[in-house]
C-alpha cells in the first residue's frame, strides 16, 4: 500500500511484486514495514531500472527484510542477484551506492540497504 495524503493505494505492493521477487512468508511483514515507511516506494519503484542500467538486465532483483524484534532493529534489502564474478559484483554495487542509493537515502534513517548476491 502507498500512502497519498493519510490514503492507502493497495496497488502499490502490488506493482513491487511485479518488479521484485518476495517471498511469500515475508509479503506480510515487507507490507507492514512499507507501511510505515512509505516514503521508500518511490526509491523502490525506480531501483529495478537503475540496477539493469549498472549491472545489466540478467540482474534480478529481491527484497528481503531482517528484522531483530529484541534489539527493535528492522531493515529492508535490495538484493541484486546476478551472475557476475565477486569483483565485479562489488564494483557494480560501490557504483551503484555512489551514483544513485545514497542521495535516496541521504537525511533519512537508514532503513534500506543494497547488496549484490551471486546466483
């Protein structure tokens, strides 16, 4: 769901499950995170075409949540799978973090990350 002015659009998660793969058990909880942090589907929405521009378009894409209930620590992951050697995964994710990510999240608490994964 986004948020638009106090009102929900249910479309919203359904178009990042167009654009990512989500595993099922976590729909639920990825839902209620966005949610609250609404302020990232913008970014979410963009990333998929930002991250076939640096790492091609055999790149997939993935959001994964990690959450620490006791320590009250959440975060979503951008997971870029692709089949790139380990060097160069990390020199397409430095780029990608420095070209675009970080001004996304730039005065935000950070509650988002990219990584890069071997397939």
């Amino acid at each position: 769901m986004v948020s638009n002015g106090g009102r929900t659009d249910p479309s919203g998660f359904e178009k990042l499950q167009g654009l990512y793969q989500i595993a099922i058990e976590q729909e639920g909880a990825i839902l209620e995170f966005l949610s609250e942090q609404g302020w990232l589907y913008p970014m979410l929405f963009e990333a998929p075409e930002r991250i076939s521009q640096i790492f091609g378009a055999d790149a997939k894409t993935a959001l994964e949540l990690e959450r620490a209930p006791d320590e009250g620590w959440e975060e979503l992951f951008v997971v870029v799978k692709t089949n790139l050697p380990a060097e160069e995964g990390v020199r397409r994710t430095r780029q990608i973090i420095d070209d675009w990510f970080a001004e996304q999240v730039a005065g935000r608490k950070c509650l988002i990350n990219l990584v890069e994964e071997p397939i």
